[in-house]
C-alpha cells in the first residue's frame, strides 16, 4: 500500500510516493515560472499547475504508482484561485508575493489575530472587488491553491484550518470571520466549508486518473498548506518541536499544544494535526539567491565554491548585502522593504558578492528566529527542510549564524512526505499516535562554532537595515474610520 503526496510550490510541483511504512519511494518535480503582467503582481495559469502535475507524476514508476491507496495535499499558502461553480478558473491564481493591495492594508481593522500581509487571499480579494467587478460577479468559489487542485482531482470544495486561517479572513483557528467578509464586502459563500487536514474530502475522479496513470476512486486528503505539511513531513509531532525550510522563502515553525500567545511580526496557525504553530515568515531566501546568482552569472555549482572560498577579510570590512527583494514579514513587517549591497569597493569580486548574499539571507532567518526566542520560545535544535538547504557549506552557514543545533532532515521532499502521510491518514492507514514513529532520519550539522567575525556581520545587517529603513517608500494605508 503506497501513498501519494503532492505539493504544489510557488515556483516548482513536486509529488513523492511513500510506503505504508512511511518510507520514500519515489519523487518527482516539474518547475514553473512566476509570471508579473505588471510590477508587484506574481500571478500563475492554473493550467500551468495541471500541466506540471502530469509531468511529474509520469515521471514517477508505474509500479510505484499502482499501488497508491491514498492522495494528500500540499499547497503553497496564502495566494488565491477564483473559480466559477464548475471549479474552472476566471483568471491566473493570485499569489503570495504579490503586492497590489498593500495600500489596502489599513482595511483590516486591529488588532488582527496575525500580522495581515498584501498577498494573503483577504487583501487580494478585496483587491479583486475594488478594481476587477467582472471577475468577482464570475467568481463562485475563492480557493486556496491546494483546494483548487483537489477539486480539479474530482474532490469536494473544502478547505482547513491551516489554510484557511492564513488568509487574514478567519480566526486563529480557521473559522471564517463572517464579520470581517461582510465589512471588506466579500461574499460570504466564496469561501469553502472547513474540515480537518487529514480528512477525506473525496475521491479521485476517472478523468483526473487518466490523466496521472493512477486508478480512479482513490481517497483525497482534504490537505493543508506546505508550511505545516512539512513540519508534519519532518516529524514533528510534539510541542515544542521545531522546524527551519528553505525555498522560495523560508519559515521557521515551533509546535505548541495550545494556541501561542500573538506577538509583533510573528505567526500563529493551526498544524496539519490537532496541533497550532508559531511561526517566523521570511519572504527572502530561495527567490533572493536565485535572483543573485543570475545576476552575478553563476551556474550554481561554482556560485557556491566561489561564494564559500571568498576572502572572509573582504566580508569583514564592510561588504553587507539586505536580501529584502520583496518586501518582508518577519520581523520588520514592511512590504516596501528593498535590498542590496552595501560596502561595495573596487577589491571585491563577484565571489564575494556572492558570499554575502548567502550570509544576507542567513541573518535575514536569524532576525526571524530572533523574534521567535523573544516571544518566549526556547529553540536550541532545528530541523532542517527544503530544496534551498542542501549544499553542506551553506548548512553549516545557517548553524554558525542561527547559533542552533542543525539536523538536516534525511528526506529531502519534507511537504510532500507530510501531503503522503495526510492521505494514509485520510486512507485510515495511520492514526494521530503513528506520527511520531514516522519521523525521518536527519544528519546533524557540525556546530553550531562560535564565528565571533560572523556574529559581528549579523550585528552589523540589524544597523544596517535601520540605518536604511526610512529609504523604503513606504504607502500610506487606507484605513477605515
């Protein structure tokens, strides 16, 4: 009996095909572009997703795929896809880079339960009614991404707490503020009926199977969203547990038994289990990276030898890069916060600049588990998840600037193991009392070592970026009386 996970990224598909005893058998990965029709909009054709889907899963073996008895899902957070009352798309999926509505932000009455950002589907909606009233007078249905996908596999219209409640229109635990849609004017039947992570939300439809080589009538996971799909990916199952991922962007998640208390620039949802999280949400790591290396014309391979042999003395004298391409969360809470490097001297070469995006990158994840630490949290261990973490020099980076004990998760498909364990769980293969039994194998990290150079670098990032904050154009929001 084998399980399928499916986890659809902001910028990649990914499907992982796991055992009944939890154990990866097979993964696959379609990447995909962001598209910006115009600047500050991060949008993607859902078709592009279907498509990606197809691949991936073709990619995988056809003796692997025979067997799968259940489907879970994985799905990129916040964003938005509107569909009309057959689940056909109106318009591209909105996503969570993008920033249109942030002067809409002011909208939102305070205190909210978390911080409220300008690519969550609450701003994007309101967004949608104020300037697009065609697509809204189309629009049955506003669906997270991983509801869309499920309802394009032939499952229910639903959703979970851990979507549901980070879209700025619920309470903290995923209940629908009726309230709040009425004031931002957002019809209340837009949004899906709730039921818990693990749930069957119904079943693979005949069209769909083809489609994937899979049999039809398979059992769909209702789902949750990647963050908490990957910490259940990477065992954590108890609180206080806790989890760094790096891709596009990058979260740090602690498990808590009972809703934490809200603190400034931090996150607290529900988990993929009966669990909560607090979480730290850092929008610039995978997306900032990459974005350097191809400015810098690296291939990958040498953007990290060039980047980890750069002289350290280069870096010591003033060389600082601000990662904040699009804006951040955690912990400045400010869209309109922009990147750089500052410090650039003629002696410094493209290694350098480089090494210092990497380092960037990494306080910009310290700053977050920083916060995390101030709210009351005692994080001495994290695991470590995501595509972004996977070259060793960059690893032991993170656990010198972090000053936490790094163990690398073992499975590097973390979401999509967690998506797979929500479809056993949904199968009735696995109960709530397997999940700890079915943690991964992790390799720890050497260190973290007491670099007092880099620790004086971080401090030098924290000046820097308040030292250039009031640079940041930053809009007035339109805030109701």
């Amino acid at each position: 009996m084998n399980f399928l996970g499916i986890d659809l990224g902001t910028g990649s598909l990914k499907v992982a095909i796991v055992d009944d005893s939890g154990r990866e058998l097979a993964a696959a990965s379609v990447a995909y572009a962001i598209e910006t029709p115009h600047p500050g909009w991060a949008e993607t054709s859902v078709q592009t997703w279907w498509n990606a889907l197809c691949e991936a899963t073709a990619r995988l073996p056809a003796e692997a795929r025979a067997g799968v008895e259940g489907i879970g899902l994985s799905g990129q957070m916040h964003g938005v896809v509107l569909t009309d009352a057959e689940g056909r798309a109106v318009r591209p999926a909105m996503l969570w880079p993008d920033t249109r509505a942030l002067s809409l932000l002011g909208q939102w009455p305070l205190p909210q339960p978390n911080p409220v950002a300008p690519g969550m589907a609450g701003p994007l909606l309101r967004w949608i009614v104020l300037h697009e009233p065609q697509t809204a007078q189309a629009t049955r249905w506003a669906l997270q991404p991983k509801d869309w996908l499920r309802v394009a596999l032939g499952g229910a219209v639903m959703t979970d707490p851990s979507d549901a409640c980070a879209t700025a229109l619920a309470d903290p635990a995923g209940v629908w503020d009726r309230a709040l849609l009425d004031r931002l004017g957002l019809p209340q039947e837009w949004f899906a009926p709730l039921a818990p992570s693990y749930a069957a939300g119904g079943a693979l439809s005949a069209q769909a199977a083809a489609a994937l080589g899979l049999r039809a009538g398979i059992v769909l996971a209702i789902g949750a969203g990647d963050t908490p799909c990957a910490a259940l990916g990477s065992g954590l199952a108890q609180a206080g547990d806790a989890l760094l991922t790096t891709g596009t962007g990058g979260q740090i998640v602690v498990l808590a038994s009972e809703a934490p208390q809200p603190a400034q620039g931090l996150h607290r949802y529900r988990a993929a289990s009966d669990h909560w999280y607090r979480m730290a949400a850092m929008q610039n790591v995978g997306v900032a990276l990459e974005t350097v290396r191809g400015w810098l014309s690296y291939e990958w391979a040498d953007a990290y030898r060039e980047a980890f042999e750069a002289d350290s003395a280069a870096l010591a004298q003033g060389l600082t890069f601000l990662p904040y391409l699009t804006g951040e969360r955690t912990p400045w809470l400010n869209p309109a916060a922009r990147g750089g490097w500052l410090g650039l001297a003629l002696g410094h070469t493209r290694g350098t600049m480089m090494r210092a995006a990497f380092d960037g990158v990494a306080f910009s994840l310290r700053a977050g588990l920083d916060a995390i630490r101030a709210s009351g949290a005692t994080v001495a261990a994290l695991r470590l998840a995501g595509g972004g973490s996977v070259d060793a020099r960059w690893r032991q980076l993170l656990a010198d600037a972090l000053n936490v004990e790094l163990f690398a998760l073992d499975c590097p498909n973390a979401a999509g193991r967690g998506a797979a364990i929500l479809g056993g769980l949904a199968r009735g293969h696995w109960h709530a009392a397997d999940l700890a039994a079915l943690a991964p194998a992790t390799t720890r990290v050497a260190g973290p070592r007491n670099d007092t150079a880099l620790a004086a670098r971080y401090e030098r990032f924290i000046d820097l970026y308040g030292r250039v904050e009031d640079w940041f154009d930053v809009p007035p929001p339109t805030r109701d009386a």
